[in-house]
C-alpha cells in the first residue's frame, strides 16, 4: 500500500495513507503505556488516557465529546502496556477538525482535580467488573506471573489503592518523561493529497514542544515455569498456559505468529479447536496468542472447561504439543497453513481502522511499514526447519507455565 512519512521539526511524524473511500481514519499513537510506569503508580498511563476526554484549555468535557460526534465520526482511545492511542472515524471533509481536537486533548489537557476524582471511581468500577470476568482477570493475572517483578506483569488498569493515589504532579511528570515527540505519529488514510495531509497536519502539531526525554525501560528476564492453581467463587475453569517468547525484532517473529495461527488462531479450523471442541466438546472457548513485544513476548492459550474435564483438556493439550514437536511439518501441511494465515492477513486488511494504527505502530517499531507482499513473503520464507525449532523452544512444556481458575465446592 502506497503511503508517505513526513516529520515535523519537533520530531512527530505524518503518515499518509490514500484511500478513495468517503471515510477517513486517523489515530496518534505515542509510544508510552503501563510499562513506563513506577510501581506504585500502576495505572496512570491508562488514568490519563480517561483524562485527555475531560478538560482542555478550551473546551470542557462535552465540548470534546461531541465535537466529532456531532457530525457523526467515533472518536475512542485505549493503553497497552506499550502503547496508548487516540483514534477516529470521520467523513472526509472533517480531517481538519479531526486533527484539531487530537492536538487538543493529547497536548492541551488540563487534568482538574474535580474531573481526576470522578474519573478515578470510573476506573475503580471498571477494575471491579473486570475482576468479576474470570476469562479476562486471568489474562492480567498470568501476566504478573510470567512477568513477575517486571512492569510487563502489572495490570494495566492498576489497583484501587494506585489509582487511589495518583496526583496531578504524577500525570504531569508522566507525560513530560514519556511523550516522546520523536515517538508520536499521526496518522490518516484518507482521500486526501499529500500537500493537503501535511499542511493540516502541521498546522496542529508544528507548535508541539520538542520532548526528547531519556526513556527508562528494563527488560525482562525470563522466569521459572510455575504451575499455580487459584480457587475462586465460579462455575467452570478457566486456564492460561504459556511463556515468554520473541520479540518484535527476532527472526522467528513471523515463524510464531503462523504455529500460533495453526495452533488457536483465528477460525474454527485451528488445531486446539478441533480436538477440544469439535472432537470431544469439552471447551466451548479455546484459543491461542503471541503477542511480539519491542524486547520480549507473550505466547499463551486460554480455555475453559468444566472441573471434570479439565484433565482431560490438560492431556490433550500436551498430546497436541507433542505431536507437533515430535512429528515435524511436512512441506504441504506447512504451505496450507501459510495459504490460510496470508488469506486471513489480507481480509484484515479490509479493517481500515486496524490497518491505520498497525501501519502508525510499525513506523514507531521499525521506522518503516512493510508492504504487504513483504509480510506475505516473511510467512513464505519460514521453513519446516524453522517452524520444528520454534515448536521444540515454545512448547516445551518443562519451561510453560499455568494458571488456573478452580471452582471451589459449594
């Protein structure tokens, strides 16, 4: 896909993706989240990305929220542990608006008191309905486990007693160690000339104070597989089983993105789906994950299932990943699966929205954005070679960790 990178002097940079569409699609994204912060102030990237939405210098919290609503565009933002990110959905002729209020909320924010502590009980009610989700709290809870003593494991929404606790000097100290300009980009695809883009584009983000701060990051080392079990006040059990894995920048990125594919990626026809639920309908959800993170990953699977068969699950689950490790990918089994993955890729393509953040993320990764016939021929290169040592190093099960979700007995 055609697009074009223009870098202000303050060391944000313009992407510019034509489209032919009557819909536009914009976003920034700056490369900060949970894992730049302290340890007592868990919660504060995502404490300030509920702030941006209330006050501004010029406009009060329902001035923000219906500027772009009005004329029928959806604006929303959300925090990774690396990321946070503004994005919307508009027509065309309001790019200029669009930009204008991004400018607004990320670099013009006022954060009031009286707005912090309505926002912070907000927050206190999303982590509690979270934690009463079990197939989500466990996610965050093995995390910390895979993580533990690293700011990867903390929850990204903090806890009651952190939110509880965070303060004006926090957020403005945050955004000032963190909001990197040479680490925003704003993004667009849109109907628009590039001449257009840019001038709109620099209008609103030019006068942005250059930040250059030295960030702080630590890398995580990896830690022993523990096998926990939890007994809590539920129905069915829910598991996690995984371990840390590549990075964004290691060479079997693209080989442990299509096993994660075969294993419980999208669709029905995964191998995990089909031997758990299909042939023996003991799991209703099953389903795997590989999250490439800039100096580690995640690679874990998720399934629930009743108490009662929750051994069986287990075993066969390990007789999947023995089979996978014993029994090497023959060359046509392993070119259906990249048919399938490069397939499922291009359809995703079609998320406008998606392609935009993807694209903006990868100029902030990798300071390029591969087109997709260069994604296409990453997955073609991989060999069965490849795919048997990356399947003998991730599912190894001595060093896979679990966390499980136990009902208690009545």
């Amino acid at each position: 896909m055609e697009y074009n990178v223009h870098t202000l002097h303050n060391g944000i940079r313009l992407l510019h993706v034509p489209s032919a569409s009557a819909i536009s699609h914009a976003c920034i994204i700056i490369n900060s989240g949970s894992r730049d912060e302290d340890e007592e102030q868990m919660g504060l990237a995502h404490f300030i990305e509920h702030l941006i939405f209330k006050r501004t210098e010029k406009r009060n919290t329902n001035q923000i929220l219906t500027r772009l609503e009005s004329i029928g565009a959806d604006l929303n933002a959300y925090t990774t542990k690396e990321y946070t990110c503004v994005h919307a959905s508009f027509l065309n002729p309001y790019l200029d608006r669009t930009l204008e209020l991004f400018n607004d909320i990320v670099f013009h924010s006022v954060f009031p008191e009286d707005e912090m502590e309505k926002e912070k009980g907000v927050i206190l009610d999303e982590i509690t309905s979270y934690l009463d989700q079990p197939e989500e709290a466990i996610n965050d809870d093995f995390e910390d486990q895979l993580f533990a003593g690293h700011p990867f494991g903390r929850n990204i929404l903090g806890t009651p007693e952190t939110v509880n606790a965070l303060t004006r000097k926090d957020i403005l100290k945050f955004i000032k160690d963190n909001y990197r300009t040479d680490e925003i980009v704003v993004a667009v695809i849109g109907n628009y000339s590039l001449n257009k883009f840019i001038k709109i584009g620099s209008t609103h983000f030019e006068s942005v104070p250059t930040n250059l701060s030295d960030k702080k990051r630590s890398v995580p080392i990896p830690n022993k597989a523990q096998n926990i079990v939890v007994n809590k006040q539920i129905s069915q059990a829910h598991v996690m089983m995984g371990t840390q894995a590549y990075s964004l920048h290691h060479p079997y990125k693209a080989g442990l993105l299509l096993l994660n594919n075969m294993l419980g990626g999208t669709g029905m026809s995964s191998i995990l789906n089909l031997q758990l639920r299909e042939k023996y309908g003991i799991a209703y959800t099953i389903e795997s994950n590989y999250s490439p993170l800039s100096d580690t990953g995640i690679f874990a699977l998720y399934f629930g299932t009743d108490k009662e068969k929750l051994d069986k699950a287990f075993s066969l689950i390990s007789k999947e990943f023995k089979k996978i490790k014993d029994n090497p990918l023959t060359e046509i089994q392993l070119q259906k699966a990249k048919n399938k993955f490069i397939g499922q890729i291009a359809l995703g393509e079609e998320n406008r929205i998606g392609l935009i953040i993807s694209m903006a993320k990868s100029l902030i990764d990798y300071n390029k954005i591969d087109d997709l016939e260069t994604v296409f021929n990453k997955i073609r290169a991989v060999s069965t070679t490849d795919m048997a040592t990356i399947s003998n190093e991730i599912l190894d099960e001595s060093k896979l960790s679990s966390l499980t979700f136990y009902p208690m007995e009545n």
